[in-house]
C-alpha cells in the first residue's frame, strides 16, 4: 500500500498477451501507440513517421493494410522501424494473412467480419504460424446491423456484446492472444463501454477515445476518458488519436500517463500560470524549456513558479526548481531545498544544465541497476 493512498490505482487484472516484444496486459506497464497516416505503399514517408514516433517515445505502431500493395510494403517498412507494427485490416481476410507472412506483430481485425468460419481459421491459423497477436476493435460508428437493431443505437451494451461476439470466434478457434477495444467519440459511451467489457472478460484492453478531434480538443476529450479509465484501474495500452502530427499523439499519451504516476518518460514540468507576481516571464521561459528539454527520457520533474508564493512549496516535491524573487536574483531548489541564486539573464541556460545534468546520473544509475 503506499504511503499516500488517495494516490492509489488498483489495476484490473488481465492476462498477458505480447505485441512482438512488448508485453501487454498482466503486470506490464501500459504501452502508448500512435497509427501512421500515410500511404503504406510510401514506404520512405510511412518509415520517416514511425521514427519521428519512435523518437518521442512509441512504443507500438499500426499501420493500415488496405489493399495487396500495402502488405507487400509492410515487409520493407518493418525492416526498417524499432517497435512492433500493428497491420490494421477491416474485412479482407487475405490481407489478414498477408500481413501475418510480412512480419506484423499483430493484426487488428474484428472476426466476425472477415466472412465464412474457414476464412476465419485461415487467418488465426496464418497468427499462429508467425507469432501474431491480434486486437478485436470495436468501434461505435460501426457497430453490427443485428445490434443497431436489437439496441436501436450505439449504446455500452451494444459495444460490449459485439466485443464479446468477436472474441468467442476466436476463443473457439483455440485464439487467445488478443486485447480488445470498444472506441467511441463519445466520452460517456467509450467509458462506460470500456467499464462493462473490464467486468465481463479478463482480456488486455486497449483504450482510446476515437476521432477525438484536434490537438487541443482531442486532448482534453482523450485525457478525460482515458484518464478516467487508467484511474479506475482499467486499461493496458492507449492510442490518443489526435487529427495532428503521430508523434503528438505519443507526447499526450505520456502525458496522461505521467500525471496519474503511471509512467514517466521525459521532463515533467509543475509550472504556475502566472499573475502580476511573477519574478520573470514565466510563460515565455516554461515554452523555452519544453523546448529545449524535449529530448530528455529520464524521468526529471521541474518546477518553475513565478514568485514565493507557492513557489517553495512546489520545489519541495521536485528534483530541480525555480521560484522568482522579488528582483533579478531568482532562487534555484535542488532535491526540493534552496541552494543557490541566479539571475535573469542566465536562468535559462542554468535549469538547462541542471536538468540534463541530473537525467545524465539517472540514466547511469539505470545502466549499473
């Protein structure tokens, strides 16, 4: 139990399962994916976007299998990427197996519409001879016409029973190697959706909120529903999806995980919003520094607070802060106590210092561990 149990996430628990290399469910940590948005035949723009993903911290990819040529591409694109590729295929049984035979990790499908039962156990049959993993993936905005019929709308319900049809195809077919979604981009329905699968089944659930919208709008929506779930203890893998660039989807995925301890990846920054207070600019300075500390994994917490205020308070629960003075000299907490003073002008530079020198001794002492 820890020390600060209102801190506490009591994660349901599921069977594990593995997407190439990278376990999920069990007691694994909860894996963030991104999904590429070019031509798969463009191999060099689909290989340059998955590195980009790469670079902010991915660590699944799915890229959609649409036709013959995208899976004769995916070969050459896993050759070329560091994370399990995810082949998401709906309907064509062939590219399912396609995919299996080029190297996929996993195929994302929903059995119940690929056709007859012995198209179904060609493709678990192709998962089986190359070490795939599937996700059943759900979706409200395409949910089967008997279940619009029996529930006259997308409803939680609805989502969960499709969910459980799919997996008892596969459950039949002696499959168990699978995750599930049950996506909306309704906040109320995904959760509730998710909320329901969780207590009807033991399967590594893969969450999202889907066609969440822009980068502002779609990271609140997802924050809240994700967040709400990984909170509840549900949840073993996310995708953010985000009508923005793949690897913002990867930096606000980490992000909701990082604010509920979950995992931390990267430079977290406890900033004030500022007021008339403030010592220096702290906008502007907390813009620079997310910035300039982008390509820091270890996990350093920062705080920078414009006056004293709040200011030591916030530095107490920090590796490294700054808090503004009443002039130039601004006073700098390290290990969450006061040690030295800086000025205006060499502020900047200074916390960067302080701060990749400090991720420098934790990524050694993770090297000795």
């Amino acid at each position: 139990m820890s020390s600060r149990p209102y801190r506490q996430i009591n994660r349901r628990k599921s069977r594990l399962i593995h997407v190439g290399s990278v376990p999920v469910g069990g007691d694994s940590p909860i894996t963030v994916q991104t999904m590429t948005n070019t031509l798969t035949t463009d191999v060099a723009g689909t290989v340059a976007q998955i590195h980009r993903a790469e670079a902010a911290g991915v660590d699944i990819v799915r890229v959609s299998c649409p036709d013959e040529d995208s899976t004769k591409a995916l070969a050459d694109i896993i050759r070329q990427v560091h994370v399990p590729v995810v082949a998401d295929i709906h309907f064509h049984y062939r590219r399912a197996i396609e995919a299996a035979q080029a190297g996929a990790a996993c195929l994302r499908i929903n059995p119940g519409n690929i056709g007859s039962a012995d198209r179904v156990r060609e493709v678990v049959q192709a998962a089986k001879d190359h070490g795939c993993s599937m996700r059943i993936g759900v979706n409200a905005g395409s949910l089967e016409k008997h279940l619009l019929e029996k529930f006259g709308e997308p409803c939680p319900e609805a989502l969960v029973e499709s969910a459980l049809e799919h997996a008892r195809i596969l459950e039949d077919n002696d499959f168990f190697e699978f995750k599930i979604s049950v996506k909306a981009s309704d906040v109320f329905l995904a959760v509730a959706a998710y909320q329901g699968l969780a207590a009807a089944c033991d399967y590594p659930l893969h969450l999202g909120i889907t066609e969440a919208g822009g980068l502002i709008g779609g990271t609140v929506k997802s924050a809240i529903g994700i967040g709400n779930l990984l909170w509840a203890g549900i949840g073993d893998t996310i995708r953010v999806s985000l009508s923005a660039p793949v690897e913002e989807e990867v930096k606000v995925g980490y992000e909701i995980l990082k604010s509920l301890g979950i995992r931390a990846r990267g430079v977290r920054i406890v900033s004030c919003p500022s007021c008339a207070r403030q010592g220096f600019d702290v906008v502007s300075t907390v813009e620079a520094l997310e910035k300039r500390l982008a390509h820091i994994t270890a996990p350093v917490t920062l705080s920078i607070i414009g006056c004293v205020v709040n200011g030591p308070g916030e530095a107490r629960e920090t590796d490294i802060g700054l808090t503004g003075g009443g002039g130039e000299a601004h006073m700098v907490y390290v290990a969450g106590t006061p040690d030295h003073k800086i000025d205006s002008p060499a502020m900047l530079d200074h916390i960067v210092e302080l701060v990749e020198r400090k991720a420098a001794s934790l990524d050694a002492a993770k090297q000795k561990g």
